[in-house]
C-alpha cells in the first residue's frame, strides 16, 4: 500500500487521467512510484509482436509464396525474404518445399 495522504484522481496530473481510468489509481500510483521523474516509452503492439509475426511467416513461408504473405502481413516482397533469412538464422522452422518433377516414363 502507497501512503498517498487521500490523493484522488483528481489530484494528478493529466498525463495520468488516461492511466487511471484504465489500471486503477493504485496501480498508477505504483507505476508513478516505481518511473517516476523519468520517461517510459511503451512500443505500439505491432512492435512487440514482430517476433511472432515473423515466427509465423516463417512457419508459413513456402517458395512461391512470398508475395501473397507479403499482401498478407502488408509487408513488401523484399522484407518476406530477409524475414524468412533471418529465421533460418534463427533456427525457426521454414517449410521452404519446391514441387520436385515427376520421374519421366523410360
């Protein structure tokens, strides 16, 4: 428990009002507590999940494909394939197949 001497939302800055209202006012205050006087940056969702996109792209990847994931993932064509060169670096699973040719008749 924070000694906060009765603070209310109300007391707080407005930097924090959106914080309340989606934590709690303890929970803010223990986030205040904690960063207090510094600056936090919080990336956007779409950062965090690279990773798993690109786990995914990989796990998705197959030769002739990289321009539909490409539309997919709205990416371009060219970052498929450093995404798929990365993972193979990575050790992610590629399911790199190429239709092998059929054995002529003799």
């Amino acid at each position: 428990m924070i000694d906060t001497f009765g603070l209310t939302e109300d007391d707080l800055h407005p930097t924090y009002q959106g914080l309340v209202k989606l934590i709690g006012l303890e929970n803010t205050l223990k986030i205040v507590k904690e960063f207090g006087g510094g600056e936090i940056y919080f990336p956007t969702i779409r950062e965090q999940s690279k990773a798993a996109r690109n786990r995914k792209i990989c796990a998705e990847y197959k030769i002739h494909n990289g321009r539909k994931l490409a539309s997919k993932y709205d990416l371009s064509h060219k970052q498929i394939k450093n995404i798929v060169k990365e993972g193979k670096k990575l050790g992610h699973k590629i399911e790199s197949f190429m239709p092998q040719p059929e054995n002529p008749a003799t």
